[in-house]
C-alpha cells in the first residue's frame, strides 16, 4: 500500500487571506493534478496533517478525486490543540475535512510540550509514508524546510521520493495553457 504525504505553505505565508482568493484556485489545480499522477501511478492513502493552506486545498482535492480513483484520505494531527489559534472558518473547515476524511488520529495523543516534538512527528510522517507532495521554494521560508529537510536527511540513507513544488513550477504550469 503506498501513501503520499502532502504538505506545504500556510495561507498567510503566500498572502493569501481569503479562500476566494485566486490563488487558491491555481494551487488548488496544480495539487489535484499532483495527487491524480499519484493516484495513477499507485498512491493509495494520502496523508496530511490538517494544517491550514496547501494541506486543506490537498484534502478538498483527495476527497473530490475519489469518485475517480480507489484512494483515502487519512489526517494525522500532530498534538491536541494544535488547532487552538485558527480561526472559526478555520476550524469549520477542518472538522468538515475529518468528517468526510477515511481515518483521523492524533501523532501525540497529549497537549504540545515542546519543540522537540516537531522533529519526532516529522520523523514519523517520513517513516510511515513513502513519498510526499511538498510546495515549498527555498526562496520563500516557511515551517515547511524542517519537514522538507528532514526528508532529504532520510533519503540519504532510505528510498523516499519527494515531489517538492516550487513557485517556478506552478509558474510552468499556469503557462503550459492551465485555465481555471
């Protein structure tokens, strides 16, 4: 069975503060063509953790590709809490995204601690997964680079496929003729 991590960029961190911001729209396309090929090529469990951003735009799109494909969607929330500073759409989407989703659980099943506990969980996100769909570009920082430096930590010693998007390919792909 394989399974695809997704992750990437909080709205704000791309300057987006609205969902009916376009943005959304491009990167919402560029993710479903990136779970589909996934989905082609085996991808059974895609697997986010329920941040706000590029991992709500991937849970909309898994959920919405499943009339197409045999795939689920699982949400592995890093801590309890973790969601405490969203705001109430915020966290309307995300109970609407665990409701609809195949399997929900918690990496730690207690309140944050401390920092260390992001390196644990995105050492087991890599370990429990085959791959992952990250949007991230250096150029731009974000929270991102420690899972997305992680990874390439694991694949100097472990087979692990990374899809790591950047702006220039979402830039590639609104001009290979993309219309929303």
């Amino acid at each position: 069975m394989k399974k695809t991590l997704i992750a990437g960029y909080r709205p704000y961190e791309l300057g987006i503060f609205k969902d009916s911001d376009p943005k959304v729209d491009i990167l919402t396309d560029v993710l479903k063509s990136q779970i589909s090929s996934h989905a082609e090529a085996g991808t059974e469990w895609f697997i986010i953790q329920g941040y706000t951003g590029i991992e709500f735009y991937a849970a909309r799109c898994v959920l919405e590709l499943k009339s197409e494909y045999d795939i689920s969607l699982a949400v592995l929330k890093p801590f309890h809490g973790f969601d405490e500073k969203y705001k109430p759409h915020e966290k309307l989407q995300l109970e609407q995204i665990l409701k609809d989703c195949d399997f929900h659980q918690f990496i730690f099943d207690r309140p944050y601690k401390n920092p260390g506990m992001f390196k644990i969980i995105n050492q087991f996100l890599i370990r429990h997964t085959d791959q992952a769909i990250i949007i991230y570009d250096e150029e731009t920082p974000s929270k991102t680079r420690y899972l997305y430096n992680e990874i390439l930590e694991f694949q100097e010693n472990n087979p692990y496929n990374i899809e790591r998007i950047q702006f220039d390919d979402i830039n590639t792909f609104i001009d290979s003729g993309y219309d929303s």
